[in-house]
C-alpha cells in the first residue's frame, strides 16, 4: 500500500510542478509520476527532509526538485529541436 501512495504522490507532485511552470510533461501520467519520484530524488538530496513528509515523500523538496527536473529537461529538448 505505501508503494501506491508513493506512485500517487510522485504523479501530484510531478502534475503540480508541470502547473507551476505551465509545461506539459511528456509521457502524461507515467511522466508526472516519473517527475514527481526523480525530482523527490533530486530535491531530497539538495534539502534533505524538509517539510511534511506524505507517502514516503517529503512534500516541498520533491516540488522543488520536480521544478528543477522539469526545466531542465524543457531546455534540453528546446536545444534538441533547433
């Protein structure tokens, strides 16, 4: 059940960050979830657990880490298409 919420979660997380920065993320929901898990990675390792943590994830450095994760890779597929 913990693996579930922690899937639901990432996709959140991965959803409100794409909002956030009004970018659509590749892949629809698989890619939100893959966002939000990656950038709960990144911003773990940057802030550590800060904040409320809910499904294994702590909240606001995942958010922080999926903005990351997502602008960086809009501005590696923007260099790509020119």
């Amino acid at each position: 059940m913990g693996f579930i919420l922690m899937l639901i979660v990432g996709g959140l997380i991965g959803w409100l960050a794409g909002v956030i920065l009004g970018k659509d993320i590749p892949g629809g929901i698989i890619g939100n979830i893959i966002a939000g898990l990656i950038g709960s990675a990144i911003g773990g390792s940057l802030l550590g657990d800060l904040g409320p943590v809910w499904g294994g994830v702590a909240i606001i450095p995942a958010l922080i880490g999926s903005i990351i994760l997502i602008l960086v890779l809009s501005f590696i597929l923007k260099m790509i298409k020119k």
